[in-house]
C-alpha cells in the first residue's frame, strides 16, 4: 500500500481547497452556520449540493458522458477529506448520489442512465431508499412490499421504514417482491418509484436527537411503470447487494472518520482546558487511556478504508469486505461518543445553550446519534454474519 501521492492526486487537491475556500459561506464553522430549523436545513444542504455541481465537483469519479470527472478512487478519497476538513455541509441527496446513482451505473439500462443520472448529479431530483420493512430491516431478504405486474405497470403494496429524506425526495428506489412462491432471495426486484405517484403517503418518525431525518412510506395500489425496473424481474437481491457495498464502503467510511477525528479533537480540547477537583481531566490517567483508545481506534478507521481503496485499485471487486469497515467504525464511533459522555460526568447530559453545557452540548447530540450507527446499513449481527459466512467460510 503505496501512501505516496502522484503530482496530478496533490494539485486535485490544491484546486479543491481553493474551491471550497471560495464556495463555503464567508466565516464557516466560525460565525456562519447550517440553519438549526430542520427544514431549512436541508434546503441548505440542497443549495450546497447544487453548487458543488455548478463547480464541477459533483459525483467526480462517475464516467465524463455522464456529468462526472472520472476521478480515480484515489481523488475520490482526497475529496471526501477535503470536505470532512473543512466540514463541509453534508448533502441532501447523498442516497442519489452515493447509493441510486452508482447503482443505476452499475445495472441500468442505457435508457434508465440517460433519464436519471443527470438529474441525480445536479440534485434536481433527490432519492430516499426503500429497503427496511417493520419485519424485515436487518433481515432484508423478508421483505413483503409486493410489485404485481398487470400489463405495463407494476402495482407496489405495502410498508417501508426508516425512509431518510422522503419528505424532501422525488424519486425512490425500492426492493420489492414481485414472486411471492419463489425463495426470498430470489423473487425480488429493484424498482425506481417516483414519489409523486398517487398512493404514496409518508410519515415522519421523530428520533432520540429530536430529528425527523426518518419516515414511514406506505404504497397502496402504486402504479410503476414497467421501464421503471432495474435489471431483470426476480433479480433484485443481486442489484441490491451492488448498493449495499456502496453503502458500507470506504468511500462512506472515510470520510466519517475525518469526521469521527474532528470529534476526538475537540473532545481532547475540552479535556485540556475543563477544570475538576482542582486538575485538568486530561490528567486524569483513565481519562488518558480513555482517549488514547479513541485515538487509535480512528486512525485504525482511516486504514481500513485506505486498504480496501487499495485493493479496489488492485482489481479486486467489492465484496463482503465492506461488511469489516461498517461493523468496525460503527461500534469504534459508539465507544469514542460513550467515552466522551464518561469523561465530561456531570455536565454530559446538559443541552445547549446552558452556559454549563461542555462543548456547546455537541457531544451529547452526537451521543445519541450514535445509538443508530450499528442499526442501519445492516445492523451489527448482519454484518457479523457476512463476514462469518463468505469470509471465513463459517457454516450458515
């Protein structure tokens, strides 16, 4: 693993941090902020997307005929840095960019690339996923939204869950079952479902963080158009297994770690500069140790995701491998947020804009957030078995 950047990796490099030094709003992270108000919120983030696309910089490593750069998985990683160093605004559509997108790439037909793939790397249309059911969401192969073909339509019945961003959403792509006799792996298809179709209702679902980035989508008589399915009928698992890799690879990870590093960092500040008892915490030799682990568990995130960019780079394709990276940044992330609200005791629990609150309340937010970090994208126990299963060749 060479960690040697080429000449044309450094200048990529250098244009975009003079990019997002002119882009990013006038005392970013300092004075200027994301609006507190969700909704607005997520109009910025759209806005940001947008822009980013304005600038040349959105979906860069997909092929140049359709809108990309044909960056190379190493530009990929730069640019996913660059963004965390600056935290940059996350995007709105990221399930269209990083999930719809590189799936319709991967599957679609030609006439599915041309229809939606513009359209997803200029944030005109923003996507939601339809994987997770009430009774099935670790366990995806359960699922039980039928498609019903009647002529040139499919008609979609039934339940998904944990939708992020349907309310903002034009477009979803959806894992249903279209053969309810066959092995529930096999009688699956991926559809693409406009959101605007009569039959669809959405219901938010208020989180532990106060957030309502998760809904319930109900589909009741949906009319889909047949063109509307990717690859062929009954082979779903397959396409779906394509966006799951995406969605548990280093690409996502990486850039969660700079992330997960800022975090770390300014934990250590409030460390240093938070007096108890009449000594800093960060004297404390369990504190240290505490830190220490965060500190090391990190960087360990950063390698896991470098060598499997490596491999990719080698030729290698994706594979359960990617089940490794999810399941350890997720439980390394929850231990770093525990360690935090450990260390800070007292004064942990207490919201901003209590003058009392450590950090700004920031570490409690996260806290929470993090409780979900080993549910979606596969729970823990999926991910356990996957590497048991095709990685060890552990019985099943």
């Amino acid at each position: 693993m060479d960690f040697n950047y080429t000449p044309e990796e450094v200048q990529f490099r250098k244009d975009l941090r003079q990019w997002l030094e002119n882009a990013l709003p006038e005392g970013w992270g300092e004075t200027a902020f994301e609006p507190e108000d969700e909704d607005e919120r997520a109009m910025f983030r759209l806005d940001w997307e947008r822009k980013l696309h304005s600038g040349g910089w959105s979906g860069i490593n997909w092929p140049k005929e359709y809108g990309g750069r044909g960056a190379t998985l190493i530009e990929r990683a730069i640019f996913a840095e660059e963004m965390a160093r600056v935290r940059a605004p996350e995007g709105l559509n990221i399930i269209g960019h990083n999930l719809a997108g590189t799936t319709i790439l991967r599957h679609g037909s030609e006439a599915q690339k041309k229809r939606f793939l513009p359209k997803i790397i200029s944030s005109e249309e923003v996507w939601c996923q339809g994987f997770s059911e009430p009774n099935a969401g670790s366990d995806l192969a359960s699922v039980r939204t039928r498609a019903e073909r009647r002529g040139d339509k499919f008609i979609v019945n039934g339940q998904k869950i944990w939708t992020s961003y349907a309310q903002y959403s034009q477009w979803c792509f959806a894992l249903v079952r279209t053969d309810p006799d066959a092995p529930k792996h096999k009688g699956l298809s991926f559809l693409l479902i406009d959101m605007s179709t009569p039959g669809i209702s959405i219901r938010p679902l208020r989180q532990i963080s106060g957030e309502c980035e998760f809904n319930e989508t109900f589909f009741d008589d949906v009319e889909v158009p047949v063109e509307n399915i990717v690859g062929d009928i009954n082979d779903g698992w397959r396409i779906a297994m394509t966006t799951l890799a995406y969605e548990r690879g280093p690409e996502d990870a990486l850039g969660r770690q700079i992330r997960f590093k800022q975090e770390l960092d300014k934990l250590i500040e409030t460390t240093i500069t938070t007096v108890r008892g009449g000594a800093r915490l960060v004297d404390d030799p369990i504190v240290r140790q505490r830190l220490a682990r965060s500190i090391t568990e990190v960087e360990i995130m950063r390698l896991n995701a470098v060598r499997t960019f490596s491999k990719y780079l080698n030729g290698e394709e994706r594979g359960p491998d990617a089940s490794i990276i999810k399941l350890y940044w997720s439980h390394a992330a929850q231990r770093m947020y525990e360690a935090a609200m450990d260390i800070l005791g007292p004064t942990a629990p207490i919201d901003a804009p209590d003058p009392l609150s450590a950090a700004g309340g920031r570490f409690q937010l996260s806290y929470l957030q993090s409780k979900a970090f080993t549910i979606y994208s596969g729970s823990s126990e999926i991910q356990r078995n996957i590497i048991g299963e095709r990685m060890l060749g552990l019985p099943r």
